[in-house]
C-alpha cells in the first residue's frame, strides 16, 4: 500500500500538497488558535506540514495517517527538524475508517475526501473521533466558475461536473450536514499555482536526472500537457478551501 510513484515523483518538492501555502496554512492555524495540548489527528497528512507547524506555533500533539511511505518520510524528518517529534506521530495507513483512539479536538481531512467516498462520509468519519465541542477540518475542492464542457471537467481531475459543488453550496452542504461552518481559509490562483507549477519544475528536474527510467515517458507526457491544462482549465474553475466545522 503506497501513493504511486508519480505523485512523489511530482511533489517531491512540496511540504504541502495542496492548493495552500505555508502563509495560508499559518492563517487557518491562527484563525482556530487551538489551544497548547489540543490532540489533532489528520487523515491523509501527506508530509505532515499542518502537524508540524501547528504543534510548534500552538503546542497541539497529534498523529497523522497516510499511505505514502515517502511523504511519511518527511512528515518524521519535518517533525524532528522543528523540535516536535515528541508531540506528533505518523503512522502508515489506510485512513479509510480510522478512528483515534482517544478523542480529539481537531480531527482533520485536508484535500483527500474520497478516504470517506466524498464529504458527507468524511465528515461522518471525522466525527467517529472528534471530542465534544471539537472542529473537523474539511479540504476540498468547489467550482470557481461552472464547467462548460466535458473537456473543463476532466481538465480539473473531476469524472463528472458533480464531482464538486459551487462553494455556496458546499457551505449549505456542511449545513445539510448537522455542522456549523465556523472558519474557513480559501485557496487563491495564486496559491493554486505554488502547487501546480511547482509540480512542473520538480518534473523536468527528475525527468533530467532520471531519463532511463520507466516512468520517464509518462512523466514527460505528464510534463507536456500540465502547464496549459492548470491554465486553461484548473486556475480558472477550480476553487479549493479548508471549512472548520463543528457539530450542531
Ligand atoms: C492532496 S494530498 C493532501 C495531503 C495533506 N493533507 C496536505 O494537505 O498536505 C492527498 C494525500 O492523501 C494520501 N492518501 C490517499 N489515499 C489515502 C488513504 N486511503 N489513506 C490515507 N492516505 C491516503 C496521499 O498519500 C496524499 O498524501
């Protein structure tokens, strides 16, 4: 059980793998201000970035769970370069129907909502350990603008334009669902870019490094049609935010 070599491959230069920066998730930290000791559990953590960051600027302990080997790689060499590897674990995992074992007061899914087969699942998931006036953090995409056309659609990774809500929408959604939406921190097409373009540089440079390597073919394939599809299709429509959530 890994992440394909692909995405590691792509992201290889990221802390965060997501449509946030470092200021964005620093914002979103400072918007909820948990308090020192507040348990945090982040489903998918990727490299752990939002564990790391926030046990050192808000003292929060926690575990992240993820199924890539490499990204928990530098989710435990992040934590000790800060200081925290004390207070924050990764374990290596499926997250799908993970529960804490303890509850806590931050139970999180940034930007991997399929782990509950969509939001309403995830947020069904997230609640299974969640603490009595704790927050779920939700990541998840929402259209900017309304897809036009099949090739819009697919130019976004989406199978079908309902794949993602408009955003006022979403909001209503996590209402349908029995949350009050209490904070949330919206990527912008500038931050798009840090994830997107970022991807591109991290490909060539492999792809210079790497030529003889089976992946090489698609990766350049990859390399190819990335830069036009993030503009044409994924900056213009696609919108990304975290909701900060709690039970009514
Ligand atoms: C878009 S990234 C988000 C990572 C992290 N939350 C962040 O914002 O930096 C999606 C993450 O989901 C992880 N993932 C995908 N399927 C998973 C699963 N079934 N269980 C746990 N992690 C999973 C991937 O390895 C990847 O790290």
């Amino acid at each position: 059980m890994d992440l394909p070599r692909s995405f590691t491959i792509r992201e290889s230069g990221h802390r965060i793998h997501n449509p946030f920066t470092s200021e964005k998730l620093a914002l979103l930290g400072r918007a909820l201000s948990p308090a020192p000791g507040t348990r945090l559990l982040d489903l998918a953590c990727g490299s752990g970035e939002m564990l790391c960051t926030w046990a050192r600027d808000h003292g929060v302990t926690g575990t992240g769970v993820d199924i890539s080997t490499v990204f928990l790689a530098n989710a435990r060499a992040r934590a000790e370069e800060l200081g925290v590897g004390d207070r924050v674990g990764f374990v290596h995992a499926d997250a799908s129907g993970h529960v804490a074992d303890e509850p806590v007061g931050l139970a999180a899914c940034v930007g991997a909502t399929w782990i509950g087969g969509g939001v309403a699942g995830t947020v069904e998931l997230l609640r299974r350990s969640l603490a009595p006036g704790g927050i779920m953090l939700v990541g998840e995409p929402f259209w900017r603008r309304e897809p036009l056309d099949r090739a819009t659609v697919e130019g976004c990774h989406a199978t079908d334009k309902d794949d993602f809500l408009p955003l006022p929408e979403l909001v209503e959604e996590f209402g349908r669902l029995g949350c009050d939406v209490v904070e949330m921190v919206l990527a912008d097409q500038d931050s798009w870019d840090r994830y997107a373009a970022a991807q591109w540089l991290a490909t060539r440079r492999w792809l210079d490094a790497h030529p003889d390597d089976e992946l090489a073919e698609e990766m350049r394939a990859d390399l190819a049609a990335a830069p036009a599809r993030h503009v044409r299709h994924q900056r213009e429509y696609l919108g990304w935010g975290v909701f900060a959530l709690m039970n009514r």
